[in-house]
DNA sequence: CATGAATGAGCATTCATTCAT
DNA sequence: AATGAATGAATGCTCATTCAT
C-alpha cells in the first residue's frame, strides 16, 4: 500500500536502534561501562537481549554507534553557537561557556560519553583515550579559534596547543570532580573559566 | 614454631597483598579495567585466583586497597617535593611540575589510577569520580597553596576553587589525550602551563 | 483471480521448496550438518529464513524431505542404468558401477545425504542411520539381483544379506575415506571392486 | 603427608577428566552429536558444566580427546589379537573378527567414535571423514598384513588398497546399517565375511 | 507469497567465590 | 599460607520459530 515501502521499514529499525542506544546511554549512566551487560541495557531499553544483536552486529558495534552519536551531538551543541559568534574573543568564550552548558543540559548523555570514553576498547586492547583521534572534531575547533584569536592580533602570543588542552582539562573537570560540582555552580563556573583565559589570551601592551 | 607468629605472618601476608596488587596495576595497565578480571591480575601476580580471595574480602576490596595505595603513593611524591619550596609561588610551580613528572616517572601506576577512578563503583553503584572525597589531599593541598599565596599578598585576587580544579583538569589532561602528549612533550607542557597559571595569579598594579 | 489458483500456488511454493533445497545442500556440503542453521541456509538459497518456516513445518521436515528427495534420485541413477542390463551378472555389475559413478557425478549431493544419514534423527531421537528403513530401495534391488543370480544358476551358493552388505560397505566407505580417494581413482575402484565380487560370485564347477 | 602430592593432583584430575569422557560417550550415544551440549554432557557425567571448561580448553579440546581414546582403545583391542596370529592368514581372520567383535562388546563406544568421525570439525571447515589420516593405525595395519601375505606367497594378487577399504566397509557397514545388523547376528557376519574375503585372496593352482 | 522484526530458549564460556586439603 | 577443584550465576551471542505487514 505505501509508496515509500524502504523507508517506512529503515524508519522502524532506527527508532529501535534509537531506543537501544537510549537504554544504553540509561545504563552507562546509571550503572557504568564495567556493568553495563546487553540484558541490563536490554532492560532499560524494554526489549530483549536478541534484539539489540539483531540490530546490532555486536556489542562493541552498539557502543561504537553510541560514540560516535553522543560525540556528535556533543560538537553540534557546541559549534551551533560558536558559529553565531564573530570575534575570536567572542567564539572562545561562546565555546567555554558552550561546553560547559551541554554538560548541564543532558548530564546522563555526558557521562554515557565518559564512560564509553574511558573504558570501552580497540580491538587491540588500547583505550580509547589513549588513542590519537583526528576526529575530534571539538578539539580542532578550539585550536582554530586560538589560532583566528592570534593571527587577527586580537589574542597574545601562547602556546596554542598546551593552551587548547588546558580549557579542555579544566572543562572535563567540572563533571568528572564531585567535589568542585558541589563548591562551585555551573554559570559561576562558567564565568570564572572565560575570565582566567582571557587573562591568559589578553594582549597587553608592551608585551610580546 | 616462631615466637612472633603474628609478626611473622603479617609480614609475609604483607608482601603477597604487595605482590597481587602490582599485578592488579600490571594487569589495569595492559587490558583496562573491565577486562581485569581476577584470573587475568592472578597471572600477572604469579599466583593462584583463590590466594587474591583469600588475602582481600573480594575483589572491590582489592581495587579499593590499590586504588588507596596508587593515591597515597601519588600523594607522597607531589607533597614530598612541594614540602621543599617556600614561597607560595615556588609551591604552586612545583605541584604543577610534579604533578606532571609523576605520569612520567611511572605511567603504569597512573594508568592504573585512572582505571580504577573511572571505572570501579561503590557498592551502591556510585562511580567513584562522581563521589566527593574528604580525602582528596591533593586537591586540598593545591587549595591550601592558592589560599596561602593570596593571603600572604603573593597571589592576586581569583577563585580558589576554580582555578585548582582548571589546574588539576588540565594536568589530568595531559594523560588522557592522546592527542596532546603526541604534540608537546611534558616538560614543555609543565613549563608553558606554569607561564599560564602565573599570568593568572600574578599581581599586577592597580588592580584588586 | 486465477482460475487454478492450488495449482499455480503449487507451482510456485513447489519452485520455491526446491530453491531452499537446493541451499540446504549447497550449506551441508559446505559446512556440514551441525552448522546448518536455517539462516546458512537461508543465505545460500537466497530466501529469508522465514520462509523456510512458511514452506516447511519444521527444521526437520526440510531435512526430511530433503533426505527422500536425495536418496530417491540416487536410487532413480542406479536403477535406470541396471535396468537396461538383462543378465544378472550385467545387473550387479552395472550396480557397482553406477553406485559409484553417482558420487563422482554429484559429490554435494552425495555429502549431503550422508550428513543428514549420519546427523539427523527421529523425535524420538533414533539415529537414522540406526532406523530399519524398508524403503531402501536401493539395497532392496542390490538383494534382489543377488537372489536373481543365484536362481538362475548363474551365481555361485553365497550369503546374500551379507555380500549385499559388503558391497554396500565398499561402495560408501570410497566417499567416507579421505585416504581411499586419494589414492585410487574412482574408475580403478569400482573395477577392482567388481573382479572382486565376481570372484565370490562365480561358479566354479565342483563347488557347492 | 603424601610423598606424591604431584601424583595424586593428576590422578583427581584424570579421574574427572575420564568422567566427563564418559558423560560425552553416553551423550554421543544417546542423542547424536549435533545435540549433544556441554550441558547434556555435564547432566550424564555428574558435573556442572563450568567443570568441564575447566578440565578442557573448550569442546573441540574435549572431543578430540574423546577421539583420541576412542581410536586408541578400538586399535589396541584388535591389534592386541591380532599380535597373537602367526601366519598372514591368521592375522587376516583374526583383523576381521576382532574388527566386529569391538563394536558388539562396547556399542556405546563404538557409536561415539561414529559420531565424533562424522560430525566434528577441524577449524577450517574440513570434516574429519575427509580428511587423509595418516594416524589411522587401524588401515595401515590392515593393509600391512595384505601385503605380508602376499609377499609370503599365501596370497594371491589383488588390489591391496581396494581389498583393504572393502574389508573396513564391510565391517563399518554392519553397525552403520540397522537392517544388516537385524537381519543377521555379529557370529554369523564375521564368518560369512571372512569366507569371501578368503575366496578373493585365496592363491589358486594356475591363476596368476 | 514473502519478509523484517521480534523473542524465549539455549549455546559455550568466563566470572568471583568457596572449600578441602 | 596457598592451591586445585568445583560451581551457580552471568556473560555475549545464535537458534528456530512466530507474527504483523
């Protein structure tokens, strides 16, 4: 009866890659990487373990797909607003400001990242943050802004890198530190970051 | 037979809780924490699965017990060398310094650190990343120095809180990207964080 | 519509039953008969497994039918050549013959049979090849041209069950030993083969 | 306390090792080798089926010992008799007879020693029926004494391959095939089968 | 007629843990 | 103090089968 016979059944089998990875994110979150066993994500998903190997050629493929889905929702929060930014200044705070938010906006997706992040592996047994990722897309961008940043002479001279994965440090800390979460809010957080590094990136006068 | 049988027990029960968690950081190392299971430390320890049951209550005992010996030991090295500066700023270089130089001196040990910290749980299914630890003297020994340079006029006006987090995140950092540690080598980057950090906290004239 | 509807529907499902037969060989010959699953043979036969299902009743209805149709066409080969022997002595000689020349013309269907003959079995879990079968035609005629000979005086006094079942044996056991085949050739085998059963066969003047 | 602690270790080991191979021969008996599960082999053999991966590396590791044994003991009783005949045709009869006499003393054996030849598989796919076997003791045997009787003079001239591989049809075909083995008793098999095997390699007065 | 979607049952295997020695 | 033996529970995954479309 449908004219559109492939995509009414691709749009089924979406929506239930859709839900597993749901469930998946649900259970990175709510119990980790270490623990998070198909039947438990099935669970949380309310489907049966068979079903996510019939969506899914493994498991490793589930989390993979979830990766790559959370680090792109991730960039795209964050370069969606740097993108209406003009000035390098203006970008580098949007971006700080940015990246903290998208934590506060879905923390369960952020620590389903996390833990995907931190603990799922190559085929080889590297972690995956120990491995060099061209791909991150996000931490290029940051480069490129510190770069704009100094080639208009609107930033001092730095070290672009050391500088870049300085933010990105102190950024990933505010979720990964209980401690400084519970001292310190989110805006305020915010704020004082975006006022250290211009401190950092200022260009005075008189100085090379 | 020994007049000191306690003694002589504790001794040698001692050394095997020594010798099973170097194979628990060996092992954490090599394949990661979800992959550690207790035959995999007890061939990297040379010794049978049941002698690790029978030294530690189960194994989150273990990974607790390593995961407090991995700190401390990181604890005593940064302390040790900070103990030796005077100065509020010669502290803050140091700890960052030796912050850095202890993922070099042994990288295992850290990754193992890592390990632990981003994947193990409390028995309520609480990651230990996102429990707030009093116990945390790292991050209390950096505060204590930030508060001490501003109080004794060394250090400018900013936020304690924030900018230790922003400092321990991006010494964190430097481990945990591939990326990072394949572009700047960590003496480089301790030297050029160090410059950041200072431009931070620097006093200058006229300004509160 | 059509005004034959069982018979066209006939035709197809008969065309769509051989289409998946025809996988179930393809995947026995291949990978034999513990790893032919209906999704193997699904794959080869270019059908989902699904309608496997719809086409047979069970796994081992396919077999089943499957099993006749094999065991039939290899009787039909057999049958026809021996049919056009008139002497007794041509009979059992072209029996040998074509008994052997069908596994050279088909050898994948020859596999096939023996691994549903030797893996299959009955709900009630009875081998098949430990099942009685009085519709093996085929060593019903070998019998049968055996009995032939014997009345009419042109074979010798013998045990007829017994040498049918040597013959049978020695047939088979080309196939089933990988050492056999290898090192005689089919055409020299089932000449020696027969020179054999003819010595035992024959009448010689003075013996009962 | 014991002085052959070594010793003894093996000996308990053996022993469930021996066990499981019983359970996996009772197994193979029952329900054939394609149903026959590490957990139904577990259920008759007594143990969990955690035990049995912990006396083999996996199932393929258990019944290729069970085929190991399985062939061993099946060459050993019928080489044993054999050793014991002088004359090539002594050692012809006493081949055939013990050949078929095994298979009536221990059926459940020789039925698992079936299904493990007809059903495994090596790690390329390869059955082992189709594999060239050059340990398979039991051939060579046979043939050596068809070339030592033709070599003494007691035989005649005939295809020694083929002669062998006639004999080991006819005797596999006995137990292979439930009509033959219902038709006629083990005794009468044997004999009957010898009488023709000695017509074929009797030496007769001006026949080359 | 044909299939994609879905599942409960079962698979081989590994797990942390216990226990007799 | 130390281990080999043993297991119940859980793992990721495949199976034959059903069903709505």
């Amino acid at each position: 009866m449908s004219n559109h016979p492939e995509e009414k059944t691709s749009f089924i089998a979406e929506a239930r890659r859709e839900q597993i990875m749901n469930g998946a994110i649900a259970t990175l979150d709510e119990i980790g990487y270490a623990q998070s066993s198909l039947s438990q994500i099935a669970k949380r998903a309310g489907v049966s373990t068979a079903l996510i190997s019939y969506h899914f050629v493994d498991k490793s493929d589930l989390m993979n797909h979830l990766l790559m889905k959370l680090m792109e929702r991730s960039a795209t929060y964050i370069m969606d607003r740097v993108a209406q930014a003009t000035t390098a200044r203006q970008k580098l705070d949007t971006f700080i400001e940015a990246s903290l938010a998208y934590q506060g906006t879905n923390p369960a997706h952020y620590i389903a990242l996390l833990e995907i992040v931190f603990h799922a592996r190559t085929p080889d047994n590297i972690s995956y943050y120990r491995v060099e990722d061209d791909e991150d897309v996000i931490q290029h961008e940051l480069q490129q802004i510190l770069r704009e940043g100094q080639a208009t002479g609107e930033f001092s001279s730095f070290h672009v890198e050391v500088l870049a994965s300085m933010i990105q440090g102190a950024v990933g800390e505010y979720m990964s530190s209980a401690a400084i979460t519970r001292q310190v809010d989110l805006e305020t957080y915010g704020q004082e970051l975006i006022r250290m590094v211009r401190t950092i990136t200022i260009r005075t006068e008189g100085i090379s």
